[in-house]
C-alpha cells in the first residue's frame, strides 16, 4: 500500500489526489490532504512546503 507523500498515512482504494506543489502534479497525497491545499490555494493562504511535511491531520 501506498501512503500520502504529505501526511504519510495509507492512501484509501480508488484514485489518489495530486499535490498542487509540483509541477507536474504527479506527487499523491490523500485526498484530506489534497483538501487542505485546494483550500488553502482558494483562500489565499501559502502553501505548506514539503520541507515541513509529514503532517499531522
């Protein structure tokens, strides 16, 4: 099983979400994750860097 490249909890059955940070959006988190950086993003907020991740939810 994979986990989330940001939370690094186990990634749920089904398609994965794709971190906003990188270009090629080919990094996959889950999907509360994905969530938060879409809120973030709506809300102007910056983005928390890889450099601060594992998160915790």
């Amino acid at each position: 099983m994979t986990n989330c490249a940001r939370c690094r909890q186990p990634l749920p059955d089904g398609p994965p979400a794709r971190s906003r940070l990188t270009h090629d959006r080919q990094l996959t988190i889950c999907s509360a994750c994905g969530t938060d950086e879409a809120v973030r993003d709506l809300t102007g907020l910056a983005p928390i860097p890889p450099t601060e991740w594992p998160l915790n939810h």
